[in-house]
C-alpha cells in the first residue's frame, strides 16, 4: 500500500502542492490527471524522495525515502523515473515497470 498524507512541496516560498492525502492498496492502477502546471510532476517528485515536501509518504508502511535507500532503486531528478542500476539503461518501459516492481519489494 502507499499511502500519502499532507503532501506539500513548495519552490521559492510559493506552495505548488497543498496538503494532498491518499491511500493507494494492491493491485490497482491509477492516474494522476490535470491542467499544465497544477503540480501533477511535483506530487510524484515528492512521493519518489527526489524533491524535499512535508508531509509522509509510507510504503507498506515504511518511509518512501528508506524504502528507495534499502532497495537499491532511485529516482532521477531529470525525469522523475526509477532507475535500477546502471546496467538497465535501454530497457523498454515494461521491463522498467517490471524491475521496479521486483526491487520495491525487497
């Protein structure tokens, strides 16, 4: 499960993500949706550690940020996408996807 409680990112002093809560459980696939610039990048930004927010974010129940650190995937600043390692530069975005399903749950 993932969950997100009051989620807030700001970029210079103005608050670009407002106090955002949810709760995602298995096996679901969702969608985040809306105009150019409401902060759909920055909300996953944040859910992923690469940018600082307030608030939490809990993956089965652990911190996001320490589930990325012991799980050997991270996110890139650039695209906001995870990486597994190195040696995964021209995978297809299935195997992505896919890698980073088996490596979350280390």
């Amino acid at each position: 499960m993932i969950e997100c409680n009051e989620i807030n990112v700001s970029y210079t002093g103005d608050l670009v993500v407002e106090a955002v809560s949810f709760s995602i459980r298995e096996p679901a696939i969702i969608g985040v949706i809306g105009p150019n610039g409401a902060g759909k990048s920055t909300l996953l930004k944040a859910m992923l550690a690469i940018i600082p927010h307030s608030g939490e974010v809990l993956i089965d129940g652990v911190p996001a940020k320490k589930k990325f650190e012991t799980s050997g995937i991270r996110g890139t600043k650039k695209c906001g996408r995870f990486h597994v390692s190195n040696h995964c530069t021209r995978m297809c975005v299935t195997g992505n996807v896919s890698a980073c399903r088996l490596f979350a749950k280390a």
